[in-house]
C-alpha cells in the first residue's frame, strides 16, 4: 500500500490542533512520520472559569483553525514550495459536540477546496496509538515483527474525560475491559486541584506540588481497588480530599497533593496490572492527557517491567491532545475500513 499524507485535525476539547504526517506500511508494520504538529492552546481562556467553557471554546477553535492552517501552509511552502494531501481526518467525537462541529466543517471545507476526501476520527483511538508516533521529523521504527510480538495488550487510556482499560489482541480488534464509573482520572486531578486553589488544568500543578509532599503523610482511600471488575471509581477519593481539607485546615498542601496522587496512581496501576496477569498480557499501553503524568509513567514501567511486559507509552509531545495522533489514528481506521460519520458525536466510545 503507498504511503498517505495526511492532514489532520483535533478541535474536541480546549486544545486546536492541524498536523501533517505521512503513514505507510500497511496494518502489519504501520509508520508514520509527523511532518508538523501544530498545537494552539486556550487553556489562558478558560482559566478564569477553572475548566472548560464549550461556548468559548467553538469561539476560540473557529478564531485558531484558520490561523494554524496559514501557518501550517507557510511553513511548508518555505521548505517543499506546495502543500499537498491525499487525506483529511477530523475528530468525530468523543469531545464537546460545539467545539467538535467547528473541526468537522473547518475539513469539510477544506476537502472540497482541494478535492480530498475527509474521515472521521475516534479521539480515544487518536490517544490509544499515540505510542506509534515520533516526534516531528523521526520516521517511527516499530516493525513487523515488534508489533506482531507486542500482543496480546492491555491499554490504559486516561486523559480528562476518560479512564479505559482495553485488551488488545492485534492493532485492529480489542475489548473494554472497564472504565471509570463515574470521574475520569484527569478530572479528579483537576477538581483536586480545584481543592487546592490550583489552576486549571489540575494534573500538572498536582503533579508540580506533589514531589514537595510525602505520598504516605495522609492514607486516602483506593476506591473499588478489591473490586473484581475492571471498572474505576474517583469521585470517593476526590470527596475523601474535600473532607481532608476541610477537617485539616492546617494540613501541608503538598502533603494533600503527594497522597492523593498516590492514591490515584495506585489505583491506576493495580487495575492495569491485574488486567494484564489475567490477559498474560505481553505489553501494556499507557496514553491520553494523565500519562504526562511523570510519576504514573515511572510507577506502570517499574510495574510492567517486573511482570516481564514491554511498556508503550507516547512520546512528551502526544500525551495531550494533538492533531498528530488523529492522523494516526485516521490511517488506522482507513486500514481497518472502519467509518466514523461526518457528525459530531459527543459520547463516541471506543
Ligand atoms: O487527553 P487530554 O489532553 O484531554 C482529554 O481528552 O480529556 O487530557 C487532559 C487531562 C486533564 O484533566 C489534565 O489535568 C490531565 O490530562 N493532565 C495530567 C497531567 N497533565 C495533564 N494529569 C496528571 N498529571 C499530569 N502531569
Ligand atoms: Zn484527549
């Protein structure tokens, strides 16, 4: 199969992303090699209102989009003279539905204007390969037979919307084994945060505080640990938090930050790992907006490293959201033949 230009496009929460990239080798050793992956953050605009306001964020998006696609076209023009595609993916959803509307039709456009065709695109697929991805410039070098040796998987897709545990027997066909139950992983961390008068977003502020703090000053509990399903619950550890704080007034805020990371990282981690004894996994994934999460990605790899599974996990530059990944994930569902409507769909699955 020949090798795809892709452009790609992520406008599904608070972050506007356009990437170029080029993907190759079929679904048995798929490569891909970032041309450029331009990202336009609004995070300054939501801060005021300590998370995400969609309406703001359609605002932003329709204001970004053509701004990062001049530049986009700019910096291609000064380097290969024109820019050219043979493809555009755009994330269908899961996301904010006004925010997800402004990328489907800013691609519709753009499809019509150069006469290429637009697919739709999972986001949480987008996060789920990401660990496929080099950054800007480097051809990824996973081959046929690292991906063929990789399986069977387990994936922890954690990010601010979602907690996923996924099994994977190939690149193509997977299972979910579980998910949160009520808030995802990222949005504990930034409610917590919330707590801690941080701002938003939570997880990197947490994380900051977090290496002042001692881990085991405060024992937080570990919601549904024990629990035989897969499933994940935060919403008791983030209640468990506000009590703290307001029956310890005094309490070292880094203390707070250090524990409740902790127990969130334990809670991550066990989960994962029992999924992959009982799934014999060979590898574990770790992806979406809380694998930055330096901590978590030290604790899963030592974890990993110990049962004898290779851990995968994105390079810095895609943990968050980035348009890179969509065209990942874009040339992924092209290969498995898979078809997301050119809708916004808010609540898409993976
Ligand atoms: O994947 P992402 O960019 O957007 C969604 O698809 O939701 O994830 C954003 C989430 C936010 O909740 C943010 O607080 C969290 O990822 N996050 C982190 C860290 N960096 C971002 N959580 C923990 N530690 C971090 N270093
Ligand atoms: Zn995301």
């Amino acid at each position: 199969m020949k090798a795809l230009k892709i452009l790609a496009i992520e406008t599904s929460c608070d972050e506007t992303g356009i990437a170029l990239l080029e993907a190759s080798g079929g679904m048995a050793a798929p490569k891909f090699k970032v041309i450029e992956n331009l990202v336009a953050s609004q995070v300054k605009v939501h801060i005021p209102f300590g998370g995400v306001v969609p309406s703001l964020a359609k605002r932003e998006h329709l204001k970004n989009l053509p701004v990062l696609f001049k530049k986009l076209e700019d910096k291609i023009m000064t380097r290969s003279g024109r820019l050219s595609f043979d493809l555009i993916a755009v994330t269908a959803g899961p996301g904010l539905e006004p925010a997800l509307w402004t990328g489907i039709e800013f691609a519709k456009q753009l499809g019509k204007q150069y006469k290429k065709p637009v697919v739709g695109v999972n986001h949480l697929e987008g996060h789920l390969y990401s660990f496929l991805l080099k950054k800007p410039g480097i051809m990824s070098a996973l081959g046929a037979r690292k991906i063929k040796n990789m399986f069977p998987a387990v994936a922890l897709i954690v990010s601010g919307g979602h907690t996923i545990l996924l099994k994977l027997d190939s690149l193509a066909k997977w299972r979910r084994l579980g998910e949160t139950r009520d808030d995802a992983a990222g949005e504990a961390f930034d409610k917590v945060a919330r707590l801690l008068d941080l701002p938003y977003p939570g997880g990197p502020e947490i994380e900051k505080l977090a290496k002042k703090g001692d881990p085991a000053a405060i024992p937080f509990p570990r919601p549904m640990i024990h629990d035989k399903s897969y499933d994940f619950s935060f919403s008791g550890l983030k209640t468990a938090v506000l009590y703290y704080i307001r029956d310890n007034p005094a309490a070292k805020k880094a203390d707070v930050a250090a524990s409740f990371q902790e127990a969130a990282i334990d809670l991550l981690v066990t989960k994962t790992m029992r999924a992959a004894r009982e799934a014999s996994a060979r590898s574990i994934l770790l992806s979406g907006g809380v694998a930055a999460n330096r901590a978590l990605r030290a604790r899963l790899k030592a974890a990993a490293k110990k049962t004898g599974c290779a851990f995968l996990v994105p390079d810095m530059t895609y943990n968050l959201d980035n348009a890179a990944m969509i065209g990942g994930a874009g040339y992924m569902a092209t290969l498995r033949k898979k078809r997301y409507p050119l809708k916004a769909s808010g609540e898409m699955n993976i």
